[in-house]
C-alpha cells in the first residue's frame, strides 16, 4: 500500500504541476477518473473493500496470471527464448 500511496501522490503532484504552469484542465480530470478506477480494479481493494473472495485475479501473488510480456516481445522480434536472450 505505501507503494501505491507513494505512486499516487508523484502522479499527483505532476499533473498539479502541469496545471499550473501549462493551465491544462483535462489533466486534472483525466488524473482523477483514472486514478479511481485503478483503485476499484486493485486486487486488495476489491479484497477488502468490495468484499470478494480471495479467489482467480485476486489471490496471491497479485499479477501472477498476466502474460510474460517479455516472452512476448521475443517471439514478436523472432529472438528464441524471449526478449532477454541474448
């Protein structure tokens, strides 16, 4: 959770700061909707909060399910065993 907090609050204070000097308004607004919906899709707060079983995309260890992106690339790129082969 304080990696959350500390990645909210530095995209926070960047799009204050692109506000401010750029007086750009979307942003804020863009910040705000993206912002909650990262937090309604976290696997702890659906945990916690939304009262979901521990169960699928939520079980431990989070993430666990997403596809080797690594692995991804290499097949993309033609490079045998992955994007770190080298």
């Amino acid at each position: 959770l304080k990696s959350l907090k500390s990645s909210y609050q530095m995209g926070a204070i960047f799009t204050f700061v692109l506000h401010l000097v750029f007086k750009w308004n979307q942003t804020l607004l863009f910040s705000a909707a993206s912002s909650l919906v990262e937090l309604y899709f976290h696997p702890l707060f659906q945990i916690h909060v939304l009262r979901r079983a521990a169960e699928g995309s939520c079980k431990r260890p989070f993430g666990s399910d997403a596809p080797d992106m690594g692995a991804m690339l290499g097949a993309a790129l033609g490079q045998p065993g992955g994007a770190t082969a080298a």
